[in-house]
C-alpha cells in the first residue's frame, strides 16, 4: 500500500509539472495551489490576481529595492519575459516596500512586467531569502521554487519545463494581452502598448481577438499623430525633454508610418545642435529630480 501511494503521487507530481525533490522541505507551497497575491500599488499593469491570470504559467517574484541580487534577478527576468513572449507566460514581481521606494527601482530599472508594491503576500508564500521565485503551471499549483538570482538557469527550465508538460491557453493569453494593451493606452503608457502589441500572439481562427489588434493598432497610428504634433509644439516651446519624450513614443506606437520617420528627424535635430543638446540634458535632470521627490512623497489612501 505505502509503494503504491508513492506511485500514485509520483504521477500526480509529473501530470502537474512538479518537479521531484526540487526544492523539497524549503518550501511548504511546492505541489499545492498558490495563495492569492495582492498588493497596495501596481505598476505596468493594473492589479492581477492569480485566479484571473488561471490557464497561464506563471513567474511570481519576491524582491526588495535594498537587495544587491535582486538587480541581476530583475534583468534576468527582463531577458526571461522576452524569451517566452506570446507564449502565455507571465511575470509578477512583487515587494513589500511602499511606492516611494518601488517607483524609482521601476524606472530606473525599466522593468516591463507587472510590479506590485507594500505586497502583504510575502508571508503567504513563506518567503525567506530574497531574490524568491515561484513557477504556477496553468492550474495554479506551484511547481517550482527557488533563487531567482543564483538559480536562473533552473527558473528558466522549470517555465520551458512548463510549456511542455501543461500548456497555456494562449486564446486567454490573448485576451489577457489585449486587455493590458487597452489599459496601458488608456493610461497613456503608449511605449508600454506598442511593447505588448509587438510581442502578442493570437492563435489563428480567432476573428473577435485579430480584429481588436486591428482597432487597436489604429488607435495606436492615431496617438503616434497626436504625440507628434504634442512634441512639435514642445520643440517650438524650447522643451526639449518634453519633445523627445514625445517622439520616442511616436517611433515605438508606429514604427514604420511617416510620422515615426519625422519624429526621427526631430530628434536628430536636437541632437545636432549643441544648445538644444545641453537643454535636453538639463531639463532630463529636472524631470529625473522631479520624478525622485514625487516618488518619495507620501502618497494619500
């Protein structure tokens, strides 16, 4: 009887993607559902729970800003998102630090994933040492659990791992994409759209899902005209920051259009005139500054 029970829950680990003795008693979490994660502040993404991202593999991530290794974990991620984009995997990375802390790690680090900040989840998901990260097949279950800086060889294998032994619902990834997509743009994140839009993958058949990429690629063509002429205005102003923030954004929302060639041509123009040089990089300084002390600034509930 004791054989058999052992057999059967060896092949309950393997239909769940469990990798056998992989992190085994540091972790209590391996091989059950995950608990639910939650967080007092978002960033590139609009809140996410884990039973909303269900059909999906997913990466959670426990950092701190004051954690050396975590640097190297977030530009591994970075590197891991883009590896397995459009193949329904997701990333969540999250801190228990308040915004103030979070924000400027975010921009500073450029990190393109879901980031939630002051996350109580931490003692749900029995977290130690950090960099931590947990790998939940499509079920939800997690099946993986390790450091995410010293052990990113293994993080990457357990997701691949993953694709194989239980794969995505990629119609949901979809959706989901598409979903972020329309968020981002509606909270003018327009560089944070084109990314998404660039990486997505639509499983063919799907009419509803390839006509609201159309509508929104339109939108999209449609911002690139309005930054345009924002960041015109802004050059003529003598902003400089301001317009080339605004034709970075044209050239990423439409690539290929004529309005991404004459935000472009702007930009060189700045860039060849050495007043308008030295002001960009004075008025970058000021917005950097700037961005610091409202970072840092108490945020009301």
């Amino acid at each position: 009887m004791k054989t058999q029970a052992v057999l059967v829950a060896v092949v309950a680990a393997a239909l769940l993607g469990v990798v056998p003795g992989a992190r085994a008693g540091v972790s209590p979490l391996l091989g059950r559902p995950a608990p639910e994660i939650s967080a007092e502040c978002w960033f590139n993404s609009p809140p996410l729970t884990l039973k909303a991202l269900r059909g999906q593999v997913v990466v959670v991530e426990f950092w701190a800003t004051w954690c050396v290794s975590c640097r190297a974990s977030a530009a591994h991620l970075m590197k891991l998102e883009e590896k397995f984009a459009g193949q329904g995997v997701v990333f969540v990375s999250l801190s228990n630090e308040p915004r103030q802390k979070v924000e400027p790690f975010v921009l500073a680090m450029k990190m393109p994933y879901a980031v939630g900040g002051g996350s109580p989840t931490f003692e749900k998901f029995a977290v130690g040492d950090i960099p931590k990260a947990c790998v939940l097949n499509t079920f939800g279950v997690v099946v993986w659990v390790g450091n995410a800086a010293l052990e990113s060889d293994k993080l990457e294998a357990a997701i691949a791992r993953q694709l194989k032994a239980n794969p995505p619902d990629l119609k949901r990834a979809a959706k989901a994409g598409l979903d972020k997509a329309d968020w981002a743009m509606k909270n003018r994140k327009e560089a944070l759209a084109a990314s998404i839009l660039a990486k997505l993958a639509i499983p063919p058949g799907e009419a509803n899902l390839l006509g609201r990429a159309d509508a929104l690629r339109k939108a999209m063509a449609q911002r690139a005209t309005e930054r345009l002429a924002e960041g015109e205005q802004s050059l003529a102003d003598k902003d400089y920051y301001g317009a080339v923030q605004a034709f970075e954004v044209v050239m990423k929302l439409a690539p290929d259009s004529e309005d991404a060639k004459k935000a472009e041509a702007h930009i060189k123009q700045v860039m060849a005139d050495p007043a308008a040089k030295a002001g960009l990089e004075l008025q970058r300084q000021a917005a950097d500054e700037a961005a610091r002390k409202a970072a840092e600034a108490p945020k009301r509930p």
